[in-house]
C-alpha cells in the first residue's frame, strides 16, 4: 500500500486531467469523476502529450458523477469550470469523507466562498494554474506549455497540506509557488484573465495576437487592466503599477494564443463570463469604483449571451 495520499479528480478536462497525470507521476494513487467521457476513460485511460515528456496513465477508480466512492480521498481537487447552474458544493459532496481536504484548481475571482462556508471543518487549498494545456478529443489531452500552481491556504496561509501537496506537484516535475495570499494572488491572475478572455469572446475567438495587434487593443487592454488594478486595491491588493507593462510584455512573448474562454467559445460551451469579470465588476460596485471599460465588456458579453438564448 502507497503511503502517498490519495487523490480525486472532480472535473477532468484538460486542467484536471494534467494535474492528476502530475500526482499520478509523484506515486499517488489518482481516481477521477467523469460524466460525459466515462466510458472512453475507463476503456482507454487518459493520453497526454506534453513537453514533460508522455504523461498518459490510466486513473486507479473511473466514477460517474453520482456514484458512491470505494474510500474517501485525502485530497479531493475540483477542477470543474465555475459557471452559473453548476452547483460545486452538491458536486463534491459525495466525495467530501471527515478527513478530505478539498482542493479548488479553477479560474476566477471570489469563487472559494461558497465552498468555504459549506464545508468549514475541511482545509481548503486555493490553487492558481498558469497553463496552456486544451482537450482535442473524449480523454486525449495536449500540454502545449507551464504547468506552474500558485497555493495557499483559503483565505490566507500556509499549512502542512499546502507543503504535502506542494511537494507532490513538484515531485511529479511542475513548479509551485506558495503564498500567504492566495487572495491577493489571484487578484494578480485577474490582471491578465479579466481583460484576455472576455475579449477573445468579444473578438470572436480571436487570440492574444490580434487583441493586441489590432488598431486601439493594446490601448484597451491597459485600461482595463488598470480598472482591475483599482478595484483590487479598494479590496486591500495594491499592485505595482510595472505588472501592467509586464503582463504586455509576456503576452507579446508567447505564442498566439487562444484563452481557454476563447475555446469554450468557439465550442459553444459556456463561459466563465462572471467568475472571471462579472465578479470584479461586483466588488467594483460595491466600492463605488468606476470600471467604464470593464463594465462595457461585461455588457456586450450579455447582450451576446441574449442573443443566444443563454440568458
């Protein structure tokens, strides 16, 4: 028997799927809850391609969602998308033993609350990942570049979770960053996300390139990164105002790149639209901080939403 934790993976997309192709590498034993690619999983397990070298394995449980498990975990990692009707407190509830510690690997702003205030007795681990990994088919996954996790404790802190899991990331060849202020963290996170991915969806899937490229883009971009940088101070977050150039400069750095919001897009799946900006627009409210670009963008991504009968 292992002495390595065990793991469940809740939402093995792309995301998901990595980070357990990670833990799985470090020794430990990784099961996954699955809906819709339950059976090819369980037939064929999870090919990865990436830089990392061949990252496949196959899951040691294969659940769908709903199904009783054989053992808790010790570690239950939620990597599902944090959208409107998706009820993540019902969805790990099943898994959650007396001694799990629940795990949030998902884009966002304000998004561990809820899950905070449902199950106060277990630790929970805020996770940022700075990836570019996509699903292009039922249980195949490629890892095109980073992998790095930014984690802390929720809201604040670092325990000896944090260290046990942090050197199981690391063990399985990724880097981690642990903070006393995951908060703040992923307030940094927003400098780049909540400008990005909403424009992409805007920009009709458009990719990093042309929104910076294009006549006035590179211009809006620093506005509304600078709306985000207010609004995260109001929330006691100040930031440097050097981020702006830097998150600029690395952007121009990589590749053209298609957002993972630019993705769901282009594959009618939902988007993240209020995790990742509507939530920032909220906060802003509340501080009585105008966010004229922002809130433009959050606008136009409802009417879109209308148009399509989503809303």
């Amino acid at each position: 028997m292992s002495e390595k934790p065990s793991i469940l993976i809740v939402g093995a997309g792309a995301i998901g799927s990595f980070y357990g192709a990670i833990l799985k590498k470090a020794g430990c034993s990784v099961s996954t809850v699955l809906r819709s690619e339950y059976d090819v999983v369980k037939e064929q397990g999870i090919r990865i391609s990436s830089s990392l070298g061949d990252l496949s394995y196959r899951p040691d449980h294969v659940y769908r969602d709903g199904e009783t498990p054989e053992d808790y975990p010790d570690y239950l990692i939620l990597c599902v998308k944090v959208l409107p009707g998706v009820d993540r407190v019902a969805l790990v509830k099943p898994w959650m033993g007396p001694s799990t510690r629940l795990v949030l690997i998902e884009n966002g702003l304000d998004i561990e609350r809820e899950l905070a205030d449902a199950y106060p007795d277990h630790p929970l681990i805020s996770c940022l990942a700075f990836i570019a990994a996509s699903r292009t088919e039922p249980g195949v996954v490629e890892h095109k570049a980073y992998g790095k996790l930014v984690m802390g404790r929720y809201p604040e802190g670092i325990d000896d979770h944090c260290r046990e899991l942090s050197d199981l990331f690391q063990a399985g060849g990724i880097g981690i960053d642990l903070t006393e202020q995951v908060v703040g963290e992923r307030w940094r996170k927003c400098l780049w996300n909540t400008p990005f991915n909403p424009l992409s969806v805007i920009a009709n899937g458009a990719d990093t390139r042309t929104i910076l490229d294009a006549e006035g883009g590179e211009a809006l971009i620093r506005a509304m990164i600078r709306e985000v940088m207010a609004v995260a101070e109001a929330e006691g977050y100040p930031m440097d105002e050097k981020l702006i150039d830097l998150n600029i400069e690395g952007t121009r750095k990589m590749p053209p790149y298609k957002n993972s919001m630019a993705l769901d897009y282009l594959n009618g799946r939902p988007i993240e639209r209020d995790a990742v900006l509507g939530n920032v627009v909220t906060i802003a409210e509340r501080h009585g901080i105008p966010v004229p670009h922002l809130n433009t963008v959050l606008v136009t991504l409802r009417m879109r939403a209308k148009l399509a009968g989503e809303d």
